[in-house]
C-alpha cells in the first residue's frame, strides 16, 4: 500500500517548548487514521532565537519531552518528524528526531547553519537516511535546501524520498518552492517539506514572518500538493509507482 504523509504546518512558541509539544500532540491526535507519518516544521518543539535562553529551552533526545512522544508514535502507529533545539553534553545543536511508530528516534543535526545560528548552535556532521513509509528517506533542513551537493549525497544513497522540515522566511516564500521541486528532480524522488507559518515576536530578538507554503512534490518535480500561509495540515498518498 503506498504510504500517506502530512505536513504539519504550524505556529511555533519561541522559548516555550511546553507550548509546542501541546500543538503537536494535538495535530497528531487530528490526523487521520490512514496517515502512516507526520512531519513538522523546522524547531518544532522549541523555537530559537539567537542568544543564551537556548540554554534554558533546548531538549535532550532522552529526555521526557521525547519519551510522551515516542509513546503517542506507538499508541497511534504513526511515525513523526520533529525538530528542536537539541543539548548534547556542551553543544547545542538545530536537530531533527524522526521517531518510528514503534519508538526508535533517530536524530539529524543540520549540517547547514544559516546566520546567527553558526554562532549558537554545532553543525552536524553526518547526512542521515531513515527507513520510512515511503522507503528510505534523507532528512535535510531548511537552508540545506540550498546546496546541491547534499542532494547529491542522497542521490548516491538511492533515497526514494526527501523529509524537508523549515522555517522559511516570508519574504522569500517563492524560492522555497523552487528548491522543493529542484531537490525533487534532482534525485527523482518524492519532497515532503514542511514550513512553519506565523511570526516570531519575542523580547529582545529580531521580529521574523514565516512563510508556511508547506508542499509535496512529485519525483518529476510537479506539486502534488500545497498550503498557503494559515496553520493547516497537508496530507497526501505518495504513489510509489511513479
């Protein structure tokens, strides 16, 4: 049976990561049952902003936060992708956790940092493939759109599909999707890319409005599928024969 996936696009709480877990349990809880996995924007369960209050807002993997996740990833045998901002012993790090609907999590740590994330954050360094519904899968965030040589990477790792969580600014909101299709045509394979919509307005840290514009692209680079700007859930059936 071809795999059914949703993008999740949502407003995330800067610094308020109790927040954003309790508006992704919600999504989840919303979906269909025919949906075998989700994928959520890019700092998903945290927000950033570019000072030390990541110190206070950021999650460990093995932490509870991860754990309720993993139990709703079984109860509802669906699996997710969700990103925060992650410690791991001194470094702090822009990660994904893609968790199977029978509780493995695996992480991605974007190797790609964009403005004053290099001056917070670690970078990654290894390119991640996952097992998904819709066969193997390479992970990429955000601005890891932009380089052509980690598509390249996942073309030689045979993916069948790119997860692509972000947060896009709105300003730019047309070359998102003009990345989306190209990594898609790249390596013939199915985009997921999820986009996290409204605005970023907290103390003391820059005002930012996000694009949403979450999209599914086909492997022949034709949109199967998008949202506009409002919170909202993409769902579609990946058609493996294509």
């Amino acid at each position: 049976m071809d795999p059914t996936v949703a993008a999740c696009q949502i407003e995330v709480a800067d610094l308020a990561p109790e927040t954003n877990v309790a508006t992704v349990v919600d999504r989840l809880a919303a979906l269909d049952d025919r949906v075998d996995v989700a994928v959520f924007p890019e700092y998903a369960l945290t927000g950033f902003v570019a000072d030390d209050r990541i110190e206070a807002t950021a999650l460990a993997l093995d932490g509870p936060v991860f754990d309720r996740l993993r139990a709703h990833a079984e109860e509802t045998d669906t699996a997710m992708l969700v990103g925060c901002i992650e410690q791991r012993g001194d470094d702090y790090h822009n990660t994904l956790a893609y968790v199977t609907a029978d509780g493995d999590l695996t992480p991605y740590r974007k190797r790609n940092l964009w403005g004053s994330e290099s001056e917070w954050l670690t970078p990654g360094e290894e390119r991640v493939v996952v097992d998904t519904p819709a066969g193997p899968t390479g992970l990429l965030t955000c601005y890891d759109l932009n380089f052509v040589h980690e598509s390249a990477a996942f073309l030689d790792a045979g993916v069948d599909a790119l997860f692509v969580p972000g947060a896009w600014p709105a300003t730019h909101a047309a070359n998102w999707r003009l990345l989306a299709r190209a990594r898609a045509l790249d390596g013939v394979r199915w985009v997921v890319a999820c986009g996290r919509t409204g605005r970023k307005d907290v103390a003391d840290a820059r005002v930012s409005e996000y694009a949403g514009r979450s999209l599914v692209v086909r492997p022949d680079g034709v949109v199967a599928g998008e949202l506009a700007y409002e919170p909202d859930t993409l769902v579609r059936t990946l058609d493996t024969g294509v």
